[in-house]
C-alpha cells in the first residue's frame, strides 16, 4: 500500500512541475499595452465626468507648459524667491499657476522604472502611453537601443492628434529641440540619445532614422508650424562650422544640413518658411507673412536665463577671449510663436517647456533652477495675454521632480530662500542651506559650510546626501494646474501621467475624444476605447548581431531583441505540455490500480 502511494505522489509531483507554468522572472507578454493605458485614462475620464454637467465646453487652443523637473518643492521655492526679488517675504507670493481654479497629482513612475526618467514620462505625459527607461514615442513593446522593436512599438501623440483636427502647432523650449520632452511629441526612437545619426549604430541607420531627421522628413514633425529651441548641433554636418561658435562644428556623419533641408522642403510645397538662429532674426519676423519656422538659437541647450546678454569666457578656444550669450528669452519665443498660431480658426497646440530647470537640478544648483522656474513663470504670463481662457486650455505640469528639499528649523518668515538656516545644526554645530539635495555633486566629508550671505551666489552648489556626478530625479508625484474649458472637472486627484493627454484630447475634442463633441444629451455610458491609426512603420526588422542592446548577456541578462520573438523564447515551456494528455493518463491509471489493489486487500 505504501508503495503504490509513494508512486502516486510522485507522479502528482512530476505532472505539477511540469504541467504549471514556472515563475517567469524575465519576459512575459506585456500587459501594460497601448489598449491598456487608453482604456486606464478612459476609466479616469469616466469617474471625474460624473461632476460634468450638460454644458461642457470645448477647448478650441491648447498650451501645455511642462517645467522639466519642477517638482513641487522647486514651484514652492520659486514662489518665494519671486516675493523675495520684490522686496517682500515671499510666502504669500502667488505664481500665475497658484491661481489656476485646478489641482492635481500625477505619478511618474516609467513601465520599468520607480523613479520617473525623461524620455519615457514624456511619453507619457505626451502620448497618453507609459514607456520604458529612455525609450521616445514608443509603448512597452518598445526597447532601449533595439531599432527592430521600434516597429510594432509606435505611438501617436497630442500633436498628431491636433493636425487630425485642423490645428495648428508649435513647440517652444529652452533645451535642444531634439531633447526628450519635445522629441516625444514627434519622434519614435528606442534610445532618447539617437537625436543625430552619429549616435545611431551603423548597423541600423538605414532602417532607423535619428530624431532630427524625423522632424524634418517625417509626420507630424515636418507639418509643425513652429519649431524654437536649441541643438543646431544635430541638424549640421560634422564638416561645418557652427554659425555662432566657429571652432565647433555639427555632428551628423551623413552630410545633410538638415536646417537647410527643411527649409528646402517648405520650399518646395510653397509654404511661407523662414528658418533662422539668432535673437536679431526672431525680431524681425512678420506673423502675417511667415506660417513656419524653424528656430535653432544654440549649438547645444540655449543658455540659462542668467546668462543670457552676458560676456562669458570663451569656451571654444576662440581668439576673441568673449562670447556674446544672446539667446531670445523663452517668452520672446512665445509671442512670436502665438503670433503665428492664433492665425488659424481652428485652433492650436502649443507646448512650453521650461527645459533647463532639470539640469540645474542635476548640477545641484538651486538658484539657476528656480530662475528658469520664474523664467516659465514670465513666458506663460507672456502667452495668458494673447489667449482667451474662456476657449484656451492650459496645462502646467512637469516631466518628473527632483531630490531637492526644503526645510529649517524655525526659520522666520521671509528668510531668504537661497541661504543657510538661522539655527546651525545641534549635532555638528555647523550651518546649512534649507535648500539641500538628496544626491549629487554637493557631497563633501567633511560637510561644506554655505557662505556666510543672505543669499546664496548664482554658482552655489548645495549641499547633497549621497555622492554622486549628477543628482538624481526624484520619484515622487508632480504637480498639474488647469485652467480653462472643463479644467475643474477633469483635473483633479491623483492621476496617472498618461491619463493627462488623454483629458486634453476630451476637452478638445480631438482624436479618439472627437465623438463628445457630438454626443447630444451628454452620455456618460462608457464608450468603447477606439485607439487612434498606429503610425506606419519605416523600419525593418533587424537581427540582434545588428544591434547592441544594453541588457546584454554580458551582464548576465538575456537579450530581448524585439517583443515579436518573445513566444519564441518560450517554447520550451510550451513544448512541456504536449506530455500532459500522457502523464493525465498515466496518472489516471495509477489511481485505479491502486483502488484495485486496496479493494482486493479488503
């Protein structure tokens, strides 16, 4: 008797072992799908559209300004800073978005990632789509450096969505108009660093083409009306110098003066065009006989506001010994951009992005980062003026935040924000900043003490935590302040990032949102999520020896070269279970010569 249930346990060891399906630590078919972040915002949508009455407005314009890296601690201590440069204590200080009637949270959390990394809350915050870790306008399926992923992996955003609808559009941005925030409204890449062909592997140039040339040759970039930021480096050859900084030259490997080529192309389709790069040239556009333009003001990111009209240090090795640092402020891009949108009936979108806050952040650098802060502040001042709110939706948010704190002990009202606390530290009895970082280059053992000034000077690095080259983003939820048509109802509580496009599309209108607009008596029956076309592809798949993943086998991981091979990878898995009908039979068996044999003892 023993034997025979010795043998049937192990068999039902066996056939469990084999026929359930083992932990799967590396790849499983993906769940958080483009279908499934849609029809997450739609639930979203659906839950704060119970407070919507019969009369819901709709958003002829948009303009979603997105401060890179403006977490809330830096909104608060830019707050204070603006009271303070007006001679007052600055914590009853009010930034325009401080009076917007909505507020909300959204989490930056990536597919892959618990802190929130730039390209990938992009697409989200663009795209309506989490992303993985430095993916570009690509969904899950999308993977970083494989080309061939990129495929299948496409993703539509606010600015295709817009061009559906007839709008206008425009991009303004202080960072390289090639960078992570802006390239996601136009560009599918599976790296954020392919922004020029020489960063592409060669393997794959002919099948993926570089962020840069997507703006120029590919839809929805070469249809954008207005284009201004920095990073003319991508758009030049590596032979020619830069306009501004002679001893520097471009980076493509190609050849192509893309700036040219756009220019060219608008050319060719008889559209009014004017490519320029200086603050002279910006001046001097008429709206009334110019619908595109292209603005590349910088070599690489345009300078920070507290250095711009300043003499600098020659940094290119030129004979001059100075540099003029002239770039237009971010609101002169901004009333020129209006000027030239605001032309059609229809409408536009419009993004503002306050790009260089985050790089402060990384150098730890709390002035420059609160400065480019109220710098965003002044440019939607500048754009609230030339829109109506009452058919403009406008949108304040950020990418991700940053480790940055702020806190004291018993610090008096209006203490200047950039400088030490009044009470030194009852450990070490040495001072300290009540801005400090969490991470990054402000490390020193032992601890640095500020400078004894009211204010802390416009180079100052604070004091950080942890060592590192750069501070890190912080993973905590960032702010969204609204205004404008539905705003109150749409935005409020904690939302996922990607749910935030999808709530512009709704007060807009546009593309899977469209049908609202005709749906009379408003109906809060949950509709069926109908994704917008998938971009065409226009790469081929490529061969993993072709491409150089960054989880490669030699760290011990597998290589994941595109999700199409995934059922691949699993067949030996699958091929267990073609053992089941034979093992349910054998197992069978064992049960009834066993009841048998217990029968005949009785």
């Amino acid at each position: 008797m023993m034997r025979w249930c010795c043998v049937v346990v192990m068999m039902c060891t066996i056939s469990t072992g084999v026929l359930s399906p083992a932990p799967m630590h590396a790849e499983v078919k993906e769940t958080y799908d483009r279908a499934y972040w849609y029809a997450q915002a739609q639930e979203t949508l659906q839950k704060r559209l119970q407070y919507a009455t019969e009369k819901n407005p709709v958003a002829k314009n948009i303009i979603l300004v997105v401060g890179d890296g403006m977490s809330l601690t830096t909104a608060t201590a830019a707050r204070i800073l603006r009271g303070q440069r007006r001679g007052q204590s600055g914590e009853d200080t009010d930034l325009v978005w401080d009076t917007f009637p909505a507020v909300a949270l959204a989490k930056t959390y990536n597919v892959d990632a618990q802190t929130g990394e730039s390209s990938a809350c992009a697409t989200a915050l663009l795209c309506g789509v989490k992303a993985r870790y430095e993916t570009l306008g690509l969904d899950a399926g999308g993977r970083f450096n494989s080309c061939s992923s990129s495929v299948n992996s496409k993703v539509s955003s606010l600015i295709d969505w817009a061009h559906d609808a007839g709008k206008s559009s425009g991009i303004v941005t202080t960072a390289r108009i090639t960078h992570a925030t802006p390239a996601a409204l136009y560009a599918h890449a599976p790296s954020r660093y392919w922004e020029d062909d020489s960063r592409v592997p060669p393997t794959v140039r002919k099948d993926c083409k570089d962020i840069a040339m997507q703006l120029v040759e590919n839809e929805p970039g070469r249809s954008i009306n207005v284009i201004m930021g920095g990073g003319r480096r991508h758009f030049l050859p590596n032979v020619t110098p830069d306009p501004e900084h002679p001893n520097r030259e471009g980076r493509r490997l190609d050849g192509r003066n893309l700036a040219e080529d756009w220019a060219r192309e608008k050319k060719r389709r008889r559209l009014r065009a004017q490519y320029i790069h200086t603050r002279e040239q910006l001046a001097k556009i008429d709206p009334r006989a110019v619908d595109y333009v292209l603005g590349l003001f910088e070599y690489s990111h345009m300078e920070f506001n507290a250095e711009r009209g300043a003499s600098l240090d020659a940094e290119d090795g030129s004979t001059s010994g100075a540099v003029k640092a002239d770039d237009p402020s971010l609101a002169d891009m901004t009333r020129v951009a209006l000027s030239i949108l605001t032309k059609n009936d229809k409408g536009f979108f419009l993004l503002l992005e306050g790009g260089r806050i985050d790089h402060a952040h990384h150098y730890n650098n709390p002035y420059r980062a609160l400065d480019e802060t109220l710098e965003l502040e002044t440019a939607l001042l500048a754009a609230l003026e030339r829109v109506n709110p009452a058919e403009t939706l406008i949108v304040v948010t950020a990418d991700h935040g940053h480790v940055m704190t702020f806190g004291g002990q018993a610090t008096p009202r209006g203490h200047p924000i950039l400088g030490s606390d009044t009470v030194p530290s009852d450990i070490d009895g040495l001072r300290y900043t009540t801005l400090l970082y969490g991470t990054g280059p402000g490390y020193s053992e032992p601890r640095s003490v500020p400078l004894n000034t009211s204010a802390s000077p416009v180079d100052a690095v604070h004091s950080a935590a942890v060592p590192r080259q750069w501070a890190t983003h912080g993973g905590e939820d960032v702010p969204v302040y609204a205004l404008g048509p539905m705003a109150t109802i749409l935005f409020a509580g904690v939302v996922e990032q990607s749910y935030i496009p999808h709530a512009i599309a709704y007060s807009a209108c546009l593309a899977h949102q469209a049908r609202r607009c005709y749906e009379t008596p408003f109906n809060f029956t949950p509709p069926q999520v109908k994704l917008p076309s998938c971009v065409p592809p226009e790469v081929s798949s490529v061969s993993a020896s072709d491409e150089n993943p960054r989880n490669d086998v030699t760290n011990g991981r597998r290589v994941i070269v595109a999700s199409s091979v995934m059922s691949d990878e699993r067949l030996p898995r699958s091929g267990a279970l073609k053992f089941e009908p034979f093992l349910t039979l054998l197992f069978s068996t064992l049960i009834i010569i066993n009841v048998r044999h217990v029968s005949h003892l009785r």
